[in-house]
C-alpha cells in the first residue's frame, strides 16, 4: 500500500521539522514541506505527532529454538514492533547454539516465516568454532558474538590463543559480552561461604563487580587495537570502563565502539530492595553513580548506541532464589518510552534518542538504506504521541513471559503507529500481519 503522512514532525539527523512523508512500494519515495494527495496513498493526519525512524536494536535475546516457553521470534518482535523497535539483531545462545552455519541460518528461514520486524542475527564463537565463523557471509550477518564472560553452554571464549584467532582472522564486527568469569566465579564463592546461600539479590553488582568488567572490557579493547578490529562492546555497567572508548573521531571511523543498555539508564542498585530478581541482568545494575555517568557518555558520544539486551524468563524462573533466577529481563516493547521518559525530564533530546537509537546503529553496522528519514531509504517509521501516557499492565504487556520490570509504571508517551518496509503493522494496539519484516544486510 501507499502511505502519505502529513504535516508530521519529523525528527531525522539532528533536526526537527514539520513535512509530509510519502511511502511506496516498501520505501520512502518523497518528502517535503507539502506533498498533494496521490491516487491510491492512505492519508494519515500526524498532525501534534513525531515521526521517528525506526529503532534498531542491536541486542536481543528472542529464545528461538529450544528456549520458547521463555519466548519466540514471532512473540518477541511483535513486542518490538508495537514498541517501535523496527529492526533487530538476534543472539546465538539459544539450544541448540548459532554456532554452525546450518544453526545460523535455520534462524533466518524460522524469522522469515513469522517475524514482524526486520531482523539480523549474530553467529556465536566459541572455543572450538574458529574456523566455521570464517565460512560466515558477513554481508547478511550482523557480526560475530563473543562471550568473554559466562553464559549458556560452552559458549564462554576463555583461551587466549582462540581469543587472537577471532581477532585477528575474522573480517566483521565483533560484539563482546565483557565480565572477567573467574574473577566472577572467585568471589561468588567468597562470598557464600561467608554469609550462605541464601542470598538477596542486592550481592549481584558486588558478585558481577566493576573489577570483573573491566578487566575483561580492557583485555577485549588491547586485543582490537593489537589487530585493528572492528569491536564492540556490548552493555556498559560501569564508570570505570568509559575510559576505553573515544568520542574524539566520527563514528564511521570508530574501529571500537560501546552500547548502553536501557536497563543501566533507568535502574540503579538501590533498586534491588523493591525488584530483586527482576533487575537481574548480566552484567549487573550497579550504583547511580555508574548509571549517571553511563548516562553523560551517551550523550557526549563516548558510548555509541543504545539497546535492551531484551532477555525474557519466566516469572516462576524468576522467582527462584538469587543465586538459582536467571539473569536477564524484558525490555523491548518500552524501549523507546523509557527513552522518551528522560527527554520529558529534560535530560536527553529527541534527536539525541534517534542518533542512538536508530542513526547510529544502522552507521555502526553498516546497515544498508535503513535507521534514517531519507529517500530511499526503506520505510521503517514510527509515530508517536508524546502526550498520551502509556501505562504498563499485564494486559497489554505483549512478551511471551507475561511481565517486565516496568510493570505498573507509567510512561509520558505512546507509540501510535509502526511502519517496517512501508507495511503498516501497529496501528494504536491493532495489529496487520499479513507481511514480515526482511533480512538486514550489511555493507563492507
């Protein structure tokens, strides 16, 4: 279908402005000031509303295959969707693992079938897979996942000698889960037997420390700049490792680049008190100072992007004591309100939220005609209403695991419609899924 926008307020590279937006077959073919009707275009009065592009999340953990009691491809990025989220770039610690070409791409001929969003997903490194990641075709893979901290499986990359052939040999962005496993594991058992088992979830930022961050932040950095890789460093927790990047060189330039994640914005340990186990996250929520200074390097450009690491359990999973709940959460249906939710307390612009959340992504990657407002480029738009408030229940909460950790919170803002490639597939809580999103591909 066409679609014509009017009189939106459109917020693309920096800038805000009102304009009319056509859309045709799956891109955006005009924009101006004005824009008369076209035959056969669906006009759609924006009139008070922002258009954004679409938001790219760059971590998500979906549980497709063998994990979806805790969530699907289909459930997930409906929840992106109606979220905004218009992309997504999947994790491969799932059962069985991403770590073979064949189990990568069952993924994509699964997400081809029932995904509401585009759609990318990593391959998964491990200590034994080097030379199947070379065989991957990086121009429609996102990158290659290391896990430089412990995770499902074998799936954690602790051999120095593996670590510098991934480095060193594989031509693609590598995306590190960065925490120093036995330092973590040392002070775990440190820590039990000095005061038992039965642990609240407050000891979480003291088990999963600064010190295990960085240690491993550092060692991943010293190996990029060792063999001039494309890395980046997924969800920032500390203060303490800001000091590893740059927002001294454009970002097109950046060889090494950072992600915050929503939860390390929002949530602080003083948290733990009220929702334990539900801001479980690996690396850990830790102290407002850590959140507040995350929150200057995002807007002075030292961290690059902004993402959820949306990674749902179940609330019997999560209601197991500390040391036994998984970690992770869900977080991408409220990404972009909890984000708007700081632009309404004035610390973070509109245009700011795009640049992270969509422009920057989409550059990091090298994500082809996708993350802006452009001729040309597809259409992945989202419209909101920044003065309708949001309420989140259990009724309109839309992941598979039936909660969040936002739940009875009100956001100022509300997502009224989402476009992915010109398809018009959330319209104010109704859903079109009678089209899929597409594969992402990936330029040199």
């Amino acid at each position: 279908m066409k679609y014509l926008i009017k009189n939106a307020t459109v917020v693309n590279e920096g800038e805000s402005g009102i304009y009319d937006v056509l859309i045709e077959n799956k891109i955006i073919s005009k924009i101006d000031r004005h824009i008369d009707s076209v035959a056969g275009a669906t006009e759609i009065n924006a009139e008070g509303l922002v258009l954004l592009p679409g938001a790219i999340d760059d971590q998500v953990h979906f549980r497709e295959p063998g994990l979806t009691h805790k969530g699907e491809i289909y459930t997930e990025a409906k929840a992106a969707v109606a979220g905004g989220v218009t992309s997504y770039m999947e994790m491969p610690n799932t059962n069985p693992q991403s770590t073979t070409v064949v189990e990568l791409e069952k993924k994509y001929q699964r997400a081809a079938v029932c995904s509401l969003a585009n759609y990318s997903f990593f391959m998964g490194g491990t200590n034994h897979n080097l030379e199947e990641t070379l065989k991957v075709d990086y121009s429609k893979v996102c990158g290659l996942k290391i896990f430089m901290g412990s995770s499902t499986g074998d799936m954690l990359v602790d051999h120095q000698e593996v670590l510098e052939g991934f480095f060193s040999k594989v031509n693609a962005l590598i995306a590190t889960h960065c925490e120093f496993d036995p330092l973590v594991k040392e002070t775990q058992k440190r820590i039990v037997e000095q005061y038992g088992e039965d642990l609240p979830a407050y000891f979480h930022p003291i088990i999963r420390s600064e010190e295990a961050c960085y240690k491993s932040s550092s060692m991943a950095v010293d190996l990029a700049k060792k063999y001039n890789t494309r890395l980046h460093i997924l969800h920032i927790s500390t203060a303490k490792e800001l000091a590893l990047f740059s927002n001294k060189i454009p970002l097109k330039e950046k060889r090494i680049t950072a992600e915050a994640c929503i939860h390390h914005l929002w949530f602080s340990d003083e948290d733990y008190k009220t929702k334990g186990n539900f801001i479980k996250w690996n690396p850990s929520v830790k102290t407002a100072f850590d959140r507040e200074k995350i929150f200057e390097a995002v807007l002075n450009d030292t961290i690059d992007v902004i993402a959820t690491d949306h990674a749902p359990h179940t609330l019997d999973e999560k209601n197991l004591p500390y040391l036994q709940a998984p970690s992770g959460g869900p977080l991408v249906q409220h990404s972009i309100l909890a984000m708007l939710d700081f632009y309404h307390a004035k610390k973070i612009s509109i245009e700011k939220v795009v640049q992270k959340m969509s422009h920057n992504v989409a550059d990091l990657f090298r994500i082809q005609n996708r993350g802006y407002i452009r001729e040309g480029y597809f259409a992945d738009l989202v419209l909101v209403n920044l003065h309708k408030p949001t309420t989140v229940t259990k009724q309109n909460i839309l992941y598979k695991c039936g909660w969040s950790p936002f739940e009875g919170h009100t956001f100022k803002s509300s997502i009224e419609k989402t476009f992915v490639n010109g398809h018009l597939v959330y319209n104010n809580g109704v859903f079109d899924e009678s089209e899929f999103g597409s594969r992402l591909t990936f330029g040199a």
